[in-house]
C-alpha cells in the first residue's frame, strides 16, 4: 500500500514504522524542521519538510496514486478541512483523521444517524473522512475495560464474544512456577489456549517444551468466568473495588468519570470474572486546576470532587487516599501518571491504573508497581493499522510492546481459508488461531485441528508483527 502520514509526532512516528515493517510506502509530511530530520534519519521513508493540509505537497507526496491518507496533526480542524480536500480531488483516497474534540465525534455519528439515507454506500463519507478516530474514547474504553476486570492485569476483549485475552504475572510460589508449558492443562480443566509468553522482556508464541518460571507473563485465552481461577493459579490475589479515585478531569478523565458513574449509581454491577450483583461504590475525582475541578463538580454533582494535587503528601493524608482501593491517573502529564501509580501504591493503594504514552513507558510503569498501564499512542495506532488492513480485517491489537499482533479477521469468499480445516493451514512459529466464530454461530469456539473453516467465518489469531503481512497474504486477500 502506499500510504501519506500528515504529522510525525509520537503517533505519526509509530504508525510510520508498523508499516513500513509491513513493506508499504510510506510518505510523511511534518512542518517542523527539527522533527524532520530526526525522522529522516530513524525511518526508511520519504520525509517531507512542509504543510500537509496543501493539496500541492499532497500532490508532490504522491496523493493520486496513494491508497489512504492519514491526518495526525495537532489541529482538528486541519485533520478534517484536509480530508475533505483531498475527498473533492481523489475520493478513492481513504481518509483517516485522529480528532480529539468529543463534539466533532458527536456531530458526525448524530447527523450520520439522522440522514443515514443520504449517506448510502455509493455517497462520500461526510466530512469527506472514512474513518474518525477518537484517542480520548479509545484510552478511556481501555480504563473502564480494565476497571471491570478488578484492575489485576491488561485485558483484552472481543465483541459478542465471553472469550478474553488476560495477561498474567506468574508469582512466586505459584504452582506454575518450574512447570513446562505442555503441562498446563494438568492444573485446570477449563476450557483455554496459552497465546503468548513474555520472558526476559522477549515475546513468542508458545512451544511445549517451554519452561515457565516466576515473574514470567503469561497471554491466556479464556471465558471470563474462568478467569479467577487463571489469576489464582498464578498467584494473584483479587479484592473487590469499592473505592476508587480518579485524578485528572481532563477530556480523558472526564470520559473516565462519566461511564463510572453510571455504574457507580446503577442497581446492579458487574461481579468481578462472574454475574451480577448489587454493590456500592464510591467514587471521588482529584484536580488540581480550578477550572476543571469545577466543570467536573458541576458535571457530576452525586460526586465528590477534590481541588487538590495527588502528589502532595497533607492532601492524601487528609483526604485518606492511601485506604483506597483503586487510583486511576488519568492526567495529560502521562510520566506524572506513572509516578502517582506508583507513589500511591507504596502507601497502601491496592490497584493503580495509569494513562501512559506507549507501550515502552507501559512496561516501565509496572516494572515500577503500577498494575494496569494504557499506552494511548498504541490503541490510537492499532485503531489506524486496523482500518488500512483491508475489509477482511476487523481489529487489530498490539500486545507485549508490539511484538506481537491480535487480528480480527473475516473469511472472504476468495481467501485461501475456505473448505480448508485448521489442521491444513497450520504454520507453526508463523500465526495462532485462537478462535473461530461461523457466520450464522453466536458463539465463538476454540477451535481444535479439525474444525473446518467457511466464508464469513470470524477468526481471532494471533503473528509475529513482521509477520503480519506474510499471513495475511497467506489467506489470500492481504490489503484487499
């Protein structure tokens, strides 16, 4: 594919290098001359010094010829204006723009609703944009996925589906400790799949052999009323969270606050890893600016809301922070973030969760305590990487620092894949299927070697991330 990315901050940087591993042609546009270089000199990609929202430089990078163009600069507006500029001249192009204004999203689903008429397959997106990504919903739906699964551990999910993804710190004195991967199934009769391992900061699919030890990760598929069971198994220990603090009532905090206090004042929650049942929690936000301190309280008049800075040790000894069950950083100061996870966990805190830039600084957050880490950067890529995949890709999820990759994917009519059983399309060490899901099922399966695959079947697998390309390309339809 050949691809123009309109800002090369950390998002545009990253992006840029995901796809060029993945062998696309990739342009990038910055204004900033310093940055520019920097990028030239790490990226193996044409490197524009100019503005990205004129259709000459456009042009200049190649835009008629390109397959989509990705706008990640600072400005809303620019992302927006140059997607609908390029839609009036190339509209084959796909259009992606990262939009953080929450009113912008708004605006667009709530007229794309009314008027969805008007907006048929044969008609321009409007905005003239394909595809709108929002960062500040995307980190938030992460918290909140995180929150209800009891703030143990990174958890991803699948739609319509009871089947999750947990990674899983294997403590000392676990029974697991010492044992070969070929052996788990001897420890719990549960339905699952062991998907990933992470030893020595090194990701890989699993092999039998493999000899698991303490502080290890372990990527496990299973449905998520097993899933106590797993954390037990390693040695994690669940509480329930009935107090929680949020600091920061930024755009990200405030989409945080709004879904838990929905739940917070809701008959009925969640049970952690099980059904449903009554439960009562309280809620506090933590400000340090005035103006937002007030919005919020404002906002949100059934919560309690505090001026003050989390890092000060009068005012968490005052407001008794440290009895806490759950602390939620979710400032736009992301090292801040890390650093109050971590404070507030040396005090007593029994489950932090921090807003970090990447998946880099993810891991350095729990090296340092802090038990859940976001990186916003990398669910805003996997969100992008997703939509320029092709039609037959669904989802894409980045785990353990990009190593490895997770693909929502749907059989076409001309994939490889079809009338073909797992067992013959099996590539050991090159991609995992995880879970299978037929086109007229309402249930996803793991499936075994002999579980035959057909159009419009859903499959969740797991690849290297240099080999993303390779497998999609095996099933027959790779950037259709």
């Amino acid at each position: 594919m050949n691809i123009i990315i309109v800002g090369a901050g950390l998002t545009g940087t990253e992006l840029a290098k995901r796809l060029i591993s993945e062998k696309n042609d990739v342009v990038i546009i910055d204004n900033d001359e310093e940055i520019v270089r920097h990028i030239s000199n790490r990226l193996d990609c044409m490197v524009i010094e100019a503005d990205g929202n004129s259709l000459e430089t456009l042009e200049e990078a190649g835009i008629a010829k390109a397959d989509a163009l990705v706008m990640l600069t600072n400005s809303d507006e620019v992302n927006m204006i140059t997607c609908s500029l390029v839609d009036a001249v190339y509209p084959k192009v796909t259009k992606i723009a990262r939009v953080r204004n929450y009113e912008y999203h708004l605006n667009r689903y709530n007229t794309l609703a009314q008027h969805a008429s008007s907006f048929s397959d044969k008609s321009r997106p409007l905005y003239g944009i394909d595809f709108m990504v929002y960062p500040d919903m995307e980190a938030a739906k992460a918290v909140i996925q995180a929150v209800e699964h009891g703030a143990v551990t990174d958890v991803l999910t699948f739609e319509n589906s009871e089947y999750e993804i947990m990674r899983v710190v294997v403590e000392k004195g676990s029974r697991l400790d010492g044992q070969q991967v070929q052996n788990l199934r001897s420890f719990i009769e549960k339905p699952f799949l062991l998907v990933y391992l992470e030893q020595q900061e090194q990701a890989s699919l699993p092999v039998g052999s493999t000899v698991i030890h303490a502080e290890d990760c372990l990527g496990i598929l299973a449905k998520r009323t097993d899933m106590k069971e797993f954390l037990e198994l390693c040695g994690s220990e669940l509480k329930e969270l009935r107090k929680i603090a949020l600091v920061g009532a930024g755009h990200i905090g405030t989409l945080i606050a709004e879904q838990l206090v929905k739940k917070t004042t809701a008959t009925k929650m969640p049970k952690l890893f099980g059904s449903l049942r009554k439960v009562k929690r309280e809620f506090v936000i933590i400000e340090k600016n005035a103006q937002r301190a007030q919005i919020a309280a404002e906002k949100f008049p059934s919560v309690s809301v505090f001026k003050g800075d989390a890092t000060d040790e009068g005012f968490i000894a005052e407001e008794g922070l440290a009895s806490y069950d759950l602390i939620i950083s979710a400032t736009h100061n992301h090292e801040l973030n890390m650093v109050v996870s971590a404070y507030m966990k040396s005090l007593g805190v029994k489950k932090t969760i921090s807003l970090v830039a990447s998946g880099g600084f993810a891991e350095i957050a729990r090296n340092i305590g802090v038990d859940v880490a976001v990186p916003i950067k990398d669910t805003v890529v996997d969100t992008i990487i997703g939509h320029l995949r092709g039609k037959s890709v669904t989802g894409v999820h980045s785990v353990s620092d990009g190593d490895l990759e997770i693909i929502e994917y749907v059989i076409s009519e001309t994939s490889n894949l079809v009338g073909k059983a797992i067992k013959d399309i099996a590539n050991p060490g090159m991609f995992l299927v995880l879970l299978v899901k037929g086109e007229n099922s309402s249930e996803f399966i793991i499936p075994s070697g002999n579980t035959v695959l057909n159009k419009g079947d859903r499959l969740v697998l797991i690849c290297n991330m240099e080999e993303t390309h390779n497998v999609l390309a095996y099933f027959g339809d790779s950037n259709e």
